[in-house]
C-alpha cells in the first residue's frame, strides 16, 4: 500500500501543481494544508496573518498537519513555512514518504513575481526575503525529507515521474 506523500519546500517550489498531478497518478486525493487552514479560519492566510500574527497560524497549521498526516493516505502539500516546528518535522517524516521540492532564490523570486497572497513576501525586496528563507529552512527540509527533488529545469510531469519512481 502507498503511504501517504508529503511534499515540502518554500512557496512557489511547485507543490500544489505537482501534488495535483502526482495524486491523479496515484488515483489518491490531493489535500492542500494550506487550503484546509483557510475553510477553518474562514479568511485568507494573508488577512489572518495580519489580524492575529504568525504564531497563531502556526498553532492551526500543526493541528491541521497533524489530523492530515493521520487520516487516509493521500498526496500533502504542505506551507513552506511547515517544518519549522519540530513536532510537524517529526510527525511529517514518521508518517509517509516527504520529498523536498528544492529550488534556489532566484528560480522562486521570478516564479513569484507576480503573487499577492503569500504575507512573508508582501516586502520591497522578495529576493533577499527568499534568501533569508531559505538559509533558514533549507537545513530542516534536508531533516524532514526522505528525498530531494531538484525543481529546477524538469517540466512538472518529469518532477512527477522523479518521485513516482523512489515510491
Ligand atoms: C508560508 C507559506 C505559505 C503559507 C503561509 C506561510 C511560509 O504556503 O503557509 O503564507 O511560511 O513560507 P506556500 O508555501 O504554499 O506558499
């Protein structure tokens, strides 16, 4: 039996594009924690951020990865900013196959020119922000993942066949 497939990495890495189509390959539902969050809070991520501050979304995202990552196997994509609390790291890496979207700064910097949604890079310089982000968390990726996946020049059905063939 297929576990469940965890997909981590920072915003704009791919992981609802290729979860989507990884789970039609896998003919398992797709589950979207970030899109979970947003149905039990009732607003954006964004405006939620804005009204109660990071750390209260924090707290819903590890019940949310908790219940997911307990309930029927299926294909997860996670919010980037998942791994940094050790008990989703833990719970993640104990519960199904985690595969690390990696791509560098510069790739997610034009793949996200153009986003309204995500509040950590709502700043004047998205670049330096991605670099920040990513020297901070590129370590604990690496801790939670059972395979990296570099997303840097496949198409998303070849990303999609990468991890196909470690399952
Ligand atoms: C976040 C990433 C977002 C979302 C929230 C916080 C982060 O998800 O969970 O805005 O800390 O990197 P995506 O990775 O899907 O953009």
């Amino acid at each position: 039996m297929i576990p469940g497939v965890f997909l981590i990495g920072l915003p704009g890495a791919g992981k609802t594009t290729v979860g989507r189509q990884l789970a039609r390959r896998l003919q398992l539902p797709f589950v979207d924690s970030d899109q979970v969050i947003e149905e039990r809070i009732g607003c954006s991520i964004r405006a939620f951020f804005e009204r109660e501050g990071e750390a209260a979304f924090r707290d819903i995202e590890e019940a949310v990865i908790d219940e997911l990552t307990l309930g029927a196997a299926c294909v997860l994509s996670t919010g980037g900013g998942a791994v940094l609390r050790p008990a989703n790291r833990r719970r993640l890496r104990q519960r199904g196959r985690v595969f690390y979207l990696r791509s560098t700064p510069d790739e997610l910097s034009r793949r996200l020119r153009h986003d309204r949604t995500r509040p950590l890079l709502q700043v004047t310089d998205p670049l330096s922000r991605l670099r920040e982000l990513y020297a901070a968390r590129d370590p604990l990726y690496r801790e939670t993942a059972h395979y990296v996946i570099e997303t840097g020049r496949p198409s998303v059905a070849t990303l999609v066949n990468m991890i196909l063939m470690q399952l």
